[in-house]
C-alpha cells in the first residue's frame, strides 16, 4: 500500500487525469441525457472538454489550464448555457490555483475576483428566479453562489501558506544541520591541531634532552663511566615520560577521550615547571629559575600553557642558543594572572622565528605560543634581547577576554 501511495504521489499528473476522464464521462452523460436541444448539447461540448482537460493538467500547467477554465466560463455565458455538473472544475482549478507555490500572489488573488465574479455575471445572463423570488432574494442568492469559489480559494491558500512554512522548517533544519556539520568539523580540527601542538612539545622536549644526554654518555663513556651510566638513566626516564605522554595522546585520537590508566600520565601544571627546569638542567642547560608572588592554583587551561610555553622556550635555547648559552625563568603570580619571562643570552633564534609568524622547522614552535596563548586569552611577546639572546614575554589572564 506504501508503495502505491508513493508512486501515485510522484505522478499527480496521471492521478489528475485519471478522475479527469471519470469527470468528462459523467459530464458528457448529463449533457447528453438533458433536455436541451441536439444542436445547443453539442455547442457546450468544447467548455466540458476544456474543463476536464483543466482537471487533468491542472498541477502541471496550473497558469495555463486557470486561463483555458476562464476562457470556458466565458464561452458559457457566450453560448447562454446554464450550469451544470462539469462546472465543478471550476472550483477545483481556483483551489489549484490558491494552493500552487509557483503562481504569482497577483495572479492567485486575481482568481479569487474571477471566482467571486463568476455569480454576479451568470445572475446578469440568466437571472435567478425573477417571477418567484424578489430582488433582495435574487441578491442573496447571488450572494450564497459566491461562497464555495471563496471557500475553494481560502482552503488552497491555507494550503499554500501551511507549505510555505514547512518548507521553511525544512530549510531552516537544513541550515542548522550543516551548521552543526561545519562546527563539528571546526571542533575535530581544532581538537587535532592542539594534539599535535602537544606531541610537539612532548617529542621536541624529551628527544632534545635524550640528546644532549646521549652525546654527553658517549663523551664520558670511557672516562668517567658512573656518569655516562647516570645520562643513560635520565635518557630511560625520559623515554618511559614521552611514551607515557604519547600513548595519552594517542588514546585521545583513537577513543575521542582521555583514558584512565597508569600508562596515562595527568596533564602538567605549574608545579612542575620546577622539575622541568632540574631536567634541563641535568641535561646540561644552565637555568635560574624564580617564582615571584603567592603560589596558588590556577585554570588547568592557564597551568598547561604556562608549562608548554616553558618547556618550548628551553627547548628553543637548547637547540639554538648555542653550547654555552644560559636561561632564566620567571614567573610572576598577579592578582588577575600569571606573567612568564622566559630568557636566555646565547646567538638567540634564526629571524625567521619570530619575524615569519613563527615558524621553525616543524611549523609547531613560537606559532603553537600563539595559538595556546590565544585560547586563553593572553598576550605574548618574543623576539631578541638587546643584549644578544632571545627572550619570550607572555602575560595569563585568569579569566578569558
């Protein structure tokens, strides 16, 4: 039964016609079965076959076939014949005509005065009982003649509107669904974009340090063995911390959501800034490291920046700052922030760095600064010292701008 009344509703035409033909038969049986002439059944002939053909075609072709069903009154009153069943199309054709979307507002309402006119000129041709009935009656039965093409006509326009908004729910649903397509496309790539700014800095870090700590064994590896054995232990610490990190990583990517393991390690804070500073240190960056202000907790979003910022501006003196270079590391606690002077005094970073937007070898370096700082509302200075050296500014509101 579906099945039917889908195919009938993709082919309203065939539907149309269909009743159109049942409608021609019955018309044709009245016409032929009346009392009037052979001659005058046969002049009302082409008004039954241009009504039903306007019954047949009248969603295909509505404009058209309200023209032809004008043209039949018309004919109609021409020829002098009275009403009759097959007038009913009439009716039918205005309420298409009300009811189509693609019909002009000027023309719909223009069918409705055609419509309400159809009485007043079918009373002027015939006359309505005029030896029985009076004026008043002859006015008010004119006036009752009028009502089905007024009730034909507000049935197809509450149709027409009643589609009218549902398109726009349809559309309107449209809209919100590619909206929330497109903010779910801009959550994912934001999502991936701070993952890879986070395996940067873990990857970045850790590996410089294994580094440093791997030439450092093979210098001393013959002559001083205890220590090469001390570098080997921090560059297995190490390792085990950036594969801790990466597998939480990772897990994000693959489930969407943080695990809950003891492979997992939590998300830094400032807190550790402190023991990020004794591994550099131990692997052979000499860091001053001062806190200024009352310590207290802040934002996970704050303390994690704060962090990665540190830890990428070290990295970026280790791997630019040349061999002798020092650093500093400042933080400072304000009543409505956290500020971080990150400088060193070694060749300081190529010019690129800090002129082209940041960009290093990997493209994560000071422009991954930028984008963290950004999500939380800070503000960021970097670019050379004056007196040689490089030097990184940042300044964490509590509370996002």
């Amino acid at each position: 039964m579906q099945r039917l009344y889908d195919f009938l509703r993709r082919h309203p035409t065939g539907v149309d016609s269909f009743w159109a033909v049942l409608f021609f038969g019955f018309s044709m049986m009245i016409v032929v079965s009346g009392d009037d002439t052979p001659a005058t059944r046969l002049t009302v002939v082409p008004a039954v076959v241009a009504l039903s053909a306007a019954v047949a075609l009248r969603r295909k072709w509505t404009q058209a076939m309200f023209w032809v069903t004008v043209g039949a009154g018309v004919y109609q009153l021409l020829i002098a014949f009275e009403a009759q069943f097959f007038d009913l199309a009439m009716l039918v054709v205005l309420y298409t005509v009300a009811a189509a979307g693609d019909v002009p507002r000027w023309l719909s309402r223009g069918a409705l005065g055609a419509g309400l006119l159809a009485s007043p000129l079918y009373a002027l041709r015939f006359g309505i009982d005029k030896g029985t009935t009076s004026g008043t009656e002859n006015v008010l039965i004119t006036v009752f003649m009028m009502v089905p093409f007024a009730l034909a006509w507000v049935l197809g326009d509450s149709l027409r509107t009643r589609r009218a908004y549902y398109a726009q729910l349809v559309e309107r649903n449209q809209r919100l669904e590619n909206q929330r397509e497109a903010q779910a496309k801009v959550a994912v790539a934001a999502e991936r974009a701070r993952i890879a700014r986070e395996l940067h800095d873990v990857v970045a870090h850790n590996v410089s340090v294994m580094v440093v700590q791997a030439d450092g064994a093979a210098y001393v590896m013959d002559a001083a063995p205890e220590q090469a054995k001390e570098a080997l232990q921090t560059i297995s610490g190490t390792g085990r911390q950036a594969l801790a990190e990466m597998r939480r990583l990772l897990g994000v990517l693959r489930t969407g959501e943080p695990q809950e393991s003891e492979d997992y390690v939590p998300q830094p804070d400032v807190e550790q800034i402190e023991v990020l500073v004794e591994q550099v240190r131990a692997a052979g960056l000499a860091v001053d490291f001062e806190v200024e202000g009352a310590p207290r907790r802040l934002p996970s979003g704050v303390e994690l920046t704060a962090y990665r910022i540190v830890q990428e501006a070290l990295t970026n003196t280790r791997k630019h700052g040349g061999p002798d270079a020092r650093a500093s590391v400042r933080l400072v606690y304000f009543d409505d922030g956290l500020g971080l002077l990150v400088e060193d005094d070694g060749r300081g970073s190529a010019h690129e760095l800090y002129e082209d937007g940041g960009a290093d070898g990997a493209g994560h370096g000071l422009i991954g600064m930028r984008e963290r700082i950004g999500m939380v509302g800070g503000t960021l200075d970097t670019g050379p010292r004056p007196g040689g050296g490089f030097r990184i500014s940042a300044l964490l509101p509590l509370k996002k701008k």
